[in-house]
C-alpha cells in the first residue's frame, strides 16, 4: 500500500469519526485538506472518484450508479440544490445523495479543498458553484 493510500484512508477514517450527521461535509472536507488531499473529482453515475494529495493522486471506484446505455437527465440546478440541502440537513446519505446528484444531471463535481468550493456540471457544461464554510478540526 502506497503512503498516499494509507494517508488518505487514515484521515478518511478520522473525518468520520468527528463528522456530526447533519452539516458534516466541511468537516470531512477540512480533515481531507489537512491530511494534504487538495482536490478530489468524482465521476457520476461511474461513482469514480479522485484524490490528488501531496503525497500522490489515490483514485477509488465505487458501486455504479447504472449499467450499460442510458440517457443522461437533464441538468437541473434545484433539483441538485434540494438533494445538496437534504444531505445538508442529515436526511440521506451519501449513495442517495450520489443517485439525486445524478438525476438532477450531474455528470461529475470536482471539490477544491483550498478554495472551499464544489462545482457541480451537467453533460452540456452547466455548472453549479457551491461553497461550504470553514470548519475547525483539531486531530
């Protein structure tokens, strides 16, 4: 195992242990940028996703969203700002989060640890900036 892998995956199992349920994406976020994660892009409905830190880019593919051919939904920016609320407020979890992202026609986001930002984009080049508040995170 790499020492980018095992970083990342120790300040991933940090970032849930201090994560609270409901608003707990910056602290993830802020445990990731201090273990040296700056960028990390995810690939819907592929669930791929990756992790450019200092130590070396970690790429993890996770459970597809949809099989063989399908049609890409629509971008639709409240839909994807509903899903990003709901998640916000603790009522679905991350996979849900990640299947009404897609079907709001989300194609992938990319989180940019330093600036404190997401941008969401749609097959077409949409795009939908969210930024998410500094958080103090003490290990």
């Amino acid at each position: 195992m790499s020492k980018a892998l095992e970083n990342l995956m120790e300040a991933q199992k940090f970032a849930l242990s201090i994560r609270p349920k409901v608003g707990g994406f910056p602290y993830l976020a802020e445990a990731l940028r201090q273990a040296g994660v700056t960028r990390n892009s995810w690939s819907l409905p592929s669930c791929q996703s990756l992790y450019v830190t200092e130590l070396g880019p970690v790429l993890m593919q996770g459970s597809p969203l949809v099989s063989g051919m399908v049609d890409v939904p629509k971008f639709d920016r409240e839909a994807l700002i509903r899903a990003l609320r709901a998640d916000q407020a603790g009522k679905s979890a991350f996979p849900e989060f990640l299947q009404a992202a897609w079907q709001a026609g989300v194609v992938g986001y990319d989180v940019d640890f330093g600036k404190r930002h997401v941008v969401y984009r749609g097959a077409s080049g949409e795009e939908y900036l969210e930024e998410y508040p500094a958080v103090d995170v003490k290990r």
